[in-house]
C-alpha cells in the first residue's frame, strides 16, 4: 500500500480528549500522510476560536490520575484521589482540574491544544465541521476557526473514511 | 476499491451516544455500503425494544453545549452553565436534559433515534447483538427488538472487521 | 486479504473498558490476527502491575445496568436507578460498583482483566506504551508489567495502524 491516508472522526469536546485527534493528525502529516478530521457532535468544540471553553473532568473518570505539577517531587508524586463528592461540590472544581493539567502539560514540554491544532492547519490537515451538530445545538458558525476546509455531512466523511487506510472514531 | 462496507461496534448506551452509529449505519446503507453494527456492553441498551432507558448526562461532560429548545432566541443563545452540585442533587437531573435534548433534536428536523433505527433494520443493516454481554448482565432477549439478525461474540466480530473498508469502535 | 492485523489505541483507564482492548486482542490472537495494543492517556493504566486501581463509575453514565450479583432471582433482576447524588455523596461508592461488577464478571464465567491480560502477553500480543504519556503524567516505568514490548510514540503507532486490516480506537 503507497498511500497514507488518516480519516478521523473527532465527536468529544473536553481538553483532554482534544489530544489524540491533534497529536495523530499533525504526526501523521509529518510523516506525509493525507489526513482529515470530521468534527461532529462534542467535537466541534475544539474547531472553536475561543477554546477556553475546553475543560476536563474528572466526575466519573475514575481513571484519571491527579498529581500536582508544581512543588518538591515527593509533593508532586501524591495520587490525589478526590472523592467525587468534593468534585461535585465544588462549581469550579472543573476550573482547577483544567488548570492543574494544562500546567502539566507545559511542564514536560508537550505541545498546547493551540499549538497542536496550529500545527495541523499548516501542515493541510483537512478540517472538516459537520453541518447537522451546528443546526442541532443552535450554534453561530462565526465562534468558528477559518482553518475549517468544509461544512459537511455524514455523506462526505464516510467518502472519505472509505479511501483510508487508517480510520479512527475518537 | 468497488466494494463498500461499513463495521461498528457500538459499545455506548446513552441517547447522545445512540446518534453515531445510527447515523453512520444508515446513511451508509444510503449510500451502497454493506453494514453491520455490533451491539456490545452499554451498547446494547440501543437495541431495547423500549428505548425511554436512553437518557444523556452532561455530568462529566463539560464539552456538551446546554441550551434551551424553547422561547426568544435570546433566551435559546445562552449557554447554560450547571454545576455539578445542582446536576447531582437533583435526582431527575438527567431525565431534564434528557427531555431537553429530546426536543432541540426535534426541533432542528433530526430523525430521533426510533426512527434511525427502524431505517436501519428497512435498509438491512446486519444488527448483530452481542452474547456474552446479555449473559453478564442478566439480560431478558425477549426485551430487544425482532431486528437484530445475530446474536453472536468477538469472533465474528472480527470475521466481519476484517473485511470491510471503514472499522469504527464507538 | 490474505493477511490478518489488529490494532488497537487503549485510551481509557476504567473497569469496563478494560475489556474491548483485552477481549479483542486476546481473541484475535487465538484466530491468527497478529495484534498490537498501543496503550496511552489513561489507557496506561491497563498495563500496571496493580491492577487494583481500575475501577467502574456508575456517575455520568447512565447507559450502565446496575443489578445485584447475589441473592435469589426477584432481587438480582432489579434495576437499580440509583440518584447520582447518593452515588457523589458517597465517597467510596465507586469501590461498591466496581465490587459489584467484580463479582458479576465472576458468577457469569467471564474472565477476569488480569486473566485476559496475560492470555494476551502468551500470545504475543505486541504490547506497546505510550512514552510521552509516562513523561506528562511522571508515572513510574517500575510500576508497569515486563509484557510491555516497546516504549514509543503516535509514529511508532500509525506505521502499524498503516499496515492493519482492522483498526480500533477504544
């Protein structure tokens, strides 16, 4: 098989879910891949101009480990295990989940949402937003990034997905 | 490539997790693909006869967009922000925005799930259902529905994966 | 299509989706696939040695069946809707689900995830970690099993995914 090609569907919208969509898509445009993502459904949040919007959470995520990423190491290797209660209790707790791992993130060095997604317009990544989630949830198409390549369907990603060789529902 | 075919594994039992694979399936069978989708783990609350069990939880999930279905749209543009405390106390919280959603989809001209799922089985979508998770959970057959063409394990599955053009797990 | 590949991305750390990586790989080892796990994000969590940490969260998820695993027929066939409130307010709830489930994997004759893992290390399922997820989180590479087969990265992953009949992201 010559060609490389990705399709990949990207329907959450929470910051630690935009990862796998942006850290594939950008390497695998790297390595000379075609490559396009379809946004649909939570997805469209991360085709968003202002992605502030995108929080994590832990609620209900039971595998998510929480660390502290700053302080003396035996500080920092601490499994923090909230109870959900707590999580719950707490209106921007979601605020601080979100903080405390966008600062882990910047310390080992990986890449930002921002960066990534950045990266992914430059390096032609096809961005394709799904014209029915923008119908459904009422939303203004100009809260959204010019990068987007395509408004489309169902229809289209399937003729996409088709010609791959690597398809991923994320 | 001439021949088109499409296998999910639907493994989500919720009424926003219920759109991707019924919208795939179906739009594909559209479009010439053979398709099959196999109903496993939560999955398999979308091939109950009743499906008022579908419900959503935006608990956790801080991507999905909440707004309201109904009045001025001044009051439809705002994005309602609930925290958690209030989601989980109330104890009917999910089947409020479960109705919610039930009525933006309505509202926006989107097929609801019954009726995607009636389209699938007119469309002969191979619905295979799977054994091992209704012997795990106790399940009663008698309660899904007379669409489902199979039921079966992961290795048929993977007779059926390895054939097909486009794989998604979902 | 003579050839017969599995690839598989783990990103989730719970419980229950241990399973459909384990599963899937296990089974199409035993079908002749040859099988790689790629394990990242929270997927990590599935090659450790303590697998004690894995657990079930009933909160935000509303598609799970919650049913007793003991006591006589009438009792083990009622459905629990139990309010997210009680399940928030309690701070060792997820312990009891993930018990509750233990067991109900048990009286069924499902294999165990510790069990499922190491049919998949005998059968020589390529067992891949993901480097960059053990830099960001500063987990411990002493705290993993010696089934590991490589550290590496989204490159090292779509060379394989490239070349798989049958790719999954879970």
């Amino acid at each position: 098989m010559d060609e490389k090609k990705l399709a990949i569907i990207a329907t959450k919208g929470t910051l630690d879910w935009a990862y796998p969509p942006y850290i594939l898509a950008s390497t695998a445009a790297a390595l000379g891949y075609e490559v396009e993502i379809f946004f649909t459904f939570y997805g469209l949040q991360l085709v968003r101009k202002d992605l502030s919007v995108l929080k994590v959470s832990p609620l209900g995520n039971p595998g998510m480990p929480m660390k502290m990423p700053f302080g003396p190491d035996w500080f920092k290797n601490i499994s923090w295990n909230i109870p959900n209660i707590i999580q719950a209790g707490i209106p921007g707790y979601e605020n601080v989940a979100t903080a405390l791992m966008k600062q882990t993130i910047k310390n080992s060095g990986v890449a930002s949402i921002p960066d990534l997604r950045d990266l992914c317009v430059e390096s032609e990544v096809n961005m394709i937003a799904c014209q029915m989630t923008v119908d459904l949830f009422g939303m203004d198409k100009a809260d959204f990034i010019d990068g987007i390549t395509e408004w489309a369907g169902a229809a289209t990603y399937l003729d996409n997905a088709q010609t791959s060789t690597v398809n991923l529902f994320i």
